[in-house]
C-alpha cells in the first residue's frame, strides 16, 4: 500500500519519498513510492502528471492498493532512495476546480429537477455530463446562475467516512449501487456524492462555472461544462475573437449579433440579386443558342452545384438529348448537373459516371455530382454519346 497524501492535503505538490519498486504497470514503466500527492485516475478525474527527481510522471494509476507512477525511463531511479517529487500544480488545480465544479451542478441539477447524473468525462479542458432526464434552455440558465451563486457563498467542501449509522439515513448521490465505506464528499445544501477524487476545501476557490453547450442524449441531456482557470481563459479567448470581428464589422464588441445579422442579410440580398442576374444571363444564353439534335455541354466557370442545377433546368429546351453544364478544372475535377425535356436522364447516369470517372445521383429530373476527367474527355464524352 501506498500512503495516501492527497486525502490528507490535496495542496501537497510538492514531497519526498522512498522508492519502493522499480516495476511495469500493465507493459509500461512504473514507480512505486512509500507515500505520494500524485492522484491516480478514478472518479471520473485523470491522473496526475509531474515528475520524480528529474524524471517525468506522465500518468498515474492504483490497482490493489498500489500507487503506479508511468514514467518513460527508469534508469535514473533506484530502488530504496530517497526522491523529491513535484506535481503540475497548474493542471492539478484546474482539474480539481473543474471536478469540484461538477458536484456543484450534478448536485443543483438533481435537487431542483431530480435528474441524476449517469455519465461523466473530464478532459483538460472541458467536462461533459449526461443527466437522464431533459433539461431545457431555462433549467441550464437557472442551474447555472445557482452554481455561480454557491461559488459566491463559498461554502465548505467536505470529504469525509460516515458511520454505517449516518451513511443509512444520507441521502447522497452514487452511481453505484451497494458501495462499502464510501467517501462522500458534502457541499451543504447543495450535494452529497461518493466519489474518490480530490476536491478543492471551499466553492469560492472553483471559479466561473459555465455551461456551454447541450443536446439531447439517450432519453436525457449531455451538457458541456467548463471551470474555473479553464473557464477564464476559454472567455479570455472567446473575448479576444469578439474584439477582432467587432474591429471588421466596425461595431462596439457588444453589439457583434446585430452587426452580423445586418451583415448576413446584406448577403442574402446579394445572394438572391445575383441568383436573378445568372437567371437572366441564362435566358439570354437561351435565346441565342440554336436548337441541337442530340446533347449540348455547357462550361460554366464558377458556377456551385445549386446554380448548374438551374442552368440546366432553363437551358434543357435547346437541345433534344441530355443539357449538361460543368463548372471546374482538370486539376480538381467539375461539378456537373444534366437534365432533359426529353429523356430520363437518371436511366444514364450510371453511364455517364462511369465513363468520366465521376459519381452522381438525383431526384427526377436533374442528376448532379462530380467529374474527375479532364474537360476535352467531358466534352468528346456528350458530343458523341448517343440517347437510345
């Protein structure tokens, strides 16, 4: 057994220690120390990093007991000395407001709406948690605005054993059933949870708390959840881009959502000016295209997938076979649409594709896709082509 420091301080960053063992974990290098502050994965919570003596932790885990520091190398260590042992107290911190933050909202969660939560993961940066019941946009705004207020208040938070007598009438949250001696970490008035993990000793110490994102997940809801220095830095960025577009939209960084949406319906105008513009280029095309027996290949430089579609669609009455149009390059290959007044062009389709290595499909009248052959083998292809 290893002697657990981090439940006796979960400051301690810094320690020394005898090396026990000098051993593999599960094939990869490992140490095993008399005592140690690095917390091993469990609980939903990543193990630490840092290093022992000048050697690099890079992950630590327990089995049986046992405390398994990964290491890359072990030949500057030896069995039997005495070694002093650093965390990454950055990252330590960061995962103990963000693990601290969670209980928080789990808890607040399951009080207000008795949703509990059944899924958890924590990365460096970012949680998400999955609850098993819908919350909606106002129940995530006002579960947030709760546990922003906890941090305020900054209560105690509380890592304790209760006596078989306390723990029967504790009503606490646990993803297992039937667990023996459990830890039970207590914020009061907000959550009593099992959970191994190590925990900051008030909620002030958390920080922001902020839920980014939801979805709907297997019956209930998956949130993203964000804490602490993760959750200042990710608003310092967030404020940083803000700034930049609000410089290129010449508005006030407050007001980039208005600007953008005067901006996206400028864009929409332009988008439906120029839709009527090619329409009319189109109909002059039209009129000063003779009328083919056979197909007629079109190359229009530019053009997207939706604006082929309506060449083809207004030019189909100038030729008897399949109307083509293309718009690309030989390097990247062509989008190309065909449709017919006459024929079932769908009936062709896997002919023409197969012919100008290319794939495509449609509805009805007009077949789309993409063309990787060059232009004069797209164009000797329909030129020739015959539509029984």
């Amino acid at each position: 057994m290893t002697e657990k420091l981090y439940y006796q301080d979960p400051y301690l960053f810094s320690f020394d220690a005898v090396v026990l063992d000098i051993t593999t974990f599960h094939g990869a290098p490992a140490v095993v120390l008399d005592r140690s502050a690095f917390f091993p994965e469990g609980g939903g919570q990543s193990g630490d990093v840092g290093t022992i003596a000048s050697v690099q932790v890079y992950d630590t885990q327990v089995e049986n007991e046992t405390i398994y520091h990964l290491i890359k190398n072990t030949d500057e260590l030896q069995k039997g000395s005495t070694v002093h042992c650093s965390l990454d107290a950055k990252k330590r911190f960061a995962r103990m407001q963000a693990h601290s933050g969670e209980h928080v909202v789990s808890g607040i969660a399951h009080r207000l709406y008795g949703v509990n939560n059944v899924g958890f993961h924590m990365d460096d940066t970012l949680m998400t948690v999955d609850f098993d019941k819908p919350l909606s946009k106002e129940d995530l705004s006002a579960i947030e605005r709760e546990a922003n207020a906890c941090v305020y208040r900054d209560l105690e938070i509380r890592a304790w054993y209760p006596d078989n007598e306390t723990l029967a009438s504790l009503d606490f949250r646990s993803k297992t059933e039937g667990l023996r001696n459990p830890r039970i970490v207590t914020i009061e008035g907000v959550d009593h949870c099992a959970c191994c993990a190590v925990h900051l000793r008030t909620t002030g110490q958390i920080g922001l708390i902020k839920i980014l994102t939801s979805a709907s997940h297997r019956g209930g809801v998956r949130i993203t959840l964000i804490c602490g220095i993760c959750a200042y830095e990710d608003y310092v960025l967030k404020h940083e881009h803000t700034l930049r577009i609000a410089e290129q939209l010449a508005a006030k960084h407050n007001e980039t959502d208005i600007a953008v949406a005067k901006l996206l319906g400028k864009e929409k105008q332009t988008r439906w000016l120029m839709q009527q513009r090619t329409e009319q280029m189109l109909i002059y095309i039209k009129r000063a295209t003779d009328y083919k027996n056979g197909n007629l290949l079109f190359d229009f430089s530019g053009f997207n997938p939706d604006e082929l579609k309506t060449a083809v669609l207004i030019l189909k009455s100038c030729c008897s076979g399949i109307c083509a149009a293309i718009s690309g390059d030989d390097e990247t290959g062509y989008y190309f649409a065909m449709t017919s007044d006459n024929i079932a062009v769908k009936d062709h389709t896997k002919t023409v594709t197969a012919a100008l290595d290319g794939n495509g499909g449609g509805r009805f009248d007009v077949i789309q896709g993409r063309l990787r052959a060059n232009r004069d083998k797209i164009r000797d292809f329909f030129d020739n082509y015959t539509v029984n």
